[in-house]
C-alpha cells in the first residue's frame, strides 16, 4: 500500500483535453515534466501512444508493475489492453500498492473517459482506488497525467487538477472544459492544432502555443 506521506506535496496532477489531432498527447510529452529515464512511469495506454514495456493482461501488468518497483530502479510499464472503469480500478489499485511520498510515480492514462462510469463524483464502493489517486495521491507522490477528447463525461474529481491543458474540441466538450478554466468555450473553438489554453497553480488561464505542426 501507498507509504511516506508527504502532504507538503503539491497538486500537480494534469488533465490535456482536445480533439483527436490537436496535440494532447504531444502537449503532455513536451509541458508533462516527466523525465525522459531514471523515473517511474505507470501507463494506461490502449492506443500505444508511447514508448514502454506493454502488457495486453491486466494481471502480467500488475506483476509487472511490481517487479519493477521492488527492483528500485526507474520504468516505464504500459497497460493495452481493453479498456473499462473496472479494469482501470485495477489498474489504479496497482498503482496505488507502489506509491511513496519519497519517490514520484506518475500515472499516464490516455482517453481517460473511458475510464469513467460518467460525470459526477467517483463511486468510492466501486472504485475505490480510481478515487484515491485524485484525491490523495498526491500525498504519496503520484502525479496523474490524463488525457481526453470527452471532458463532458469524465469524473468531476478529475477536474480538481492542479493544471489543465485545454485546445478545440465539439461544443459540449468545449463548454464543460470553458467552464473549468473559467473562459469563454469560443475560445477554444478557435484554438489551432498545437495552441491550448492552460490553467495552473491558481492563475487565470492564458493561450499558449506549445508547438508547430510538422
């Protein structure tokens, strides 16, 4: 179970929310602060997006995972399988049984909404876990990074990340992710590929260009 905690630790969990071709996922390998090696990176990763040692069996995934933390070296150990709120509460007690307050994990879920049984609040009998890791991860050294087309049906305990990235999405996306970073949804109907809007540590949101398309 999670160990050492820390409630000196920040909220930096992160949500990138976007259009498919936007650049969420490259949004969070250029703005995620994650290092390239020596750190411990757990990913849930359905459409192989990044590079890491992928497991199709949830349960070859989490012993896995915990070799790899027994082994005190750093990893990076990616879950492809088929997605589903009940396999991702697997996914996230996995997570939760190597966190310490003396070490950073990160957690890298790709398409978050399908993680989620809807909008409101977690379910802490059903998913306890998958609550946990927003609620006091941090105090344990787990930084969520999460990304999603579908703001509008992910978890409302996710929108109390520290940052969010936001770039184009459809209308309803767009007004749900307007009103967590408290501006007009039009702005981000007017976003380009590689332009989102971020919103961190308690500052008003402000339009970035993170990167050029090729």
């Amino acid at each position: 179970m999670a160990i050492n905690e820390n409630t000196n630790l920040k909220n930096n969990h992160t949500l990138y929310l976007a259009n498919s071709g936007f650049g969420k996922s490259q949004t969070l390998q250029r703005r995620g602060g994650i290092p390239n090696s020596s750190c411990r990176v757990a990913l849930w990763d359905n459409n192989k997006d990044h590079k890491a040692h992928r497991f199709e069996s949830l349960a070859e995934y989490v012993k896995a995972l915990a070799r790899a933390h027994r082994s005190g070296k750093g990893f990076r150990i990616a879950y492809v399988g088929d997605p589903s709120p009940a396999a991702f509460e697997v996914w996230a007690h996995a997570l939760w049984e190597i966190a310490d307050g003396n070490r950073t994990t990160y957690g890298v879920v790709e398409e978050y909404a399908d993680c989620c049984e809807g909008p409101g609040a977690i379910n802490p009998k059903r998913l306890f876990y998958h609550r946990r890791l927003w609620t006091q991860g941090r105090k344990y050294g787990v930084i969520i990074h999460a990304t999603s087309q579908r703001p509008q049906l992910i978890t409302k305990d996710a929108f109390q990340a520290g940052h969010i990235w936001a770039s184009y999405m459809d209308f309803d996306a767009a007004v749900k992710a307007g009103k967590a970073l408290n501006i007009n949804h039009s702005e981000l109907g007017a976003c380009q590929p590689g332009e989102f809007w971020y919103r961190g540590n308690g500052k008003p949101a402000e339009k970035i260009k993170v990167f050029t398309p090729l």
